[in-house]
C-alpha cells in the first residue's frame, strides 16, 4: 500500500479503514500473502486503522531521509501469520512450525 490519503475534510468517516479492507480483499483474491506498508513512526493516523484492521508491526528503521519508519505486514495467509507470531514469541511451535524450522 503506497501513497494512500483521505483529505482532512472527509476524515474519522470510517473510510481508510474501508480502504484497507478493501485492499486487503482484492490483493488476497489475487493470490497474495503478505501486505507491506512504512510508516513516519508518527503517523497514528495511519497506523491505528492499519493495526484495527490486523496489520502488526514488523520492524523499525531509522532512514536518514525520513527520520524513524515503521514497517506493518498483515498476512493474508494465516499460517505466515502464526509463523511470524512464533519468530517474535507471541506464539509455542506447533509439529507444522516445527518442522519448518528444523526443530521436529
């Protein structure tokens, strides 16, 4: 998702987070698994709809151009999802992880 915008006017009106679910739908039916944004780590306006709407945050950076960034990944498949709650310790391995990882 890049370069989205609701002007000021028409804002708290439910319609960036129609916008994500809307995207979210269209690229899941497409065939794709992960959903990637980057973020001023101060653009709430943003990232509160995004993380309402399941995104979770991936990574921080610090760019010299744009300050502190944060990254969002919403998984249109699930078991990425559990994968990616395991990797950051939200989540106990499953025999499925597990054997993804080696560890089974």
């Amino acid at each position: 998702m890049v370069s989205s915008a609701v002007l000021e006017r028409h804002r708290r009106k439910g319609i960036y987070s129609a916008l994500i679910a809307h995207s979210i739908e269209r690229l899941s039916k497409a065939g794709f698994q992960l959903v990637y944004s980057r973020h001023c780590a101060t653009n709430n306006d943003v990232i509160i709809p995004k993380l309402n709407a399941g995104f979770i945050i991936s990574k921080m950076e610090i760019d010299d151009r744009y300050g502190v960034l944060i990254h969002l990944h919403y998984y249109t498949n699930s078991y990425r999802r559990r994968i990616m709650d395991y990797r950051s310790g939200q989540e106990t391995p499953d025999m499925k992880i597990k054997q993804v990882f080696g560890l089974a």
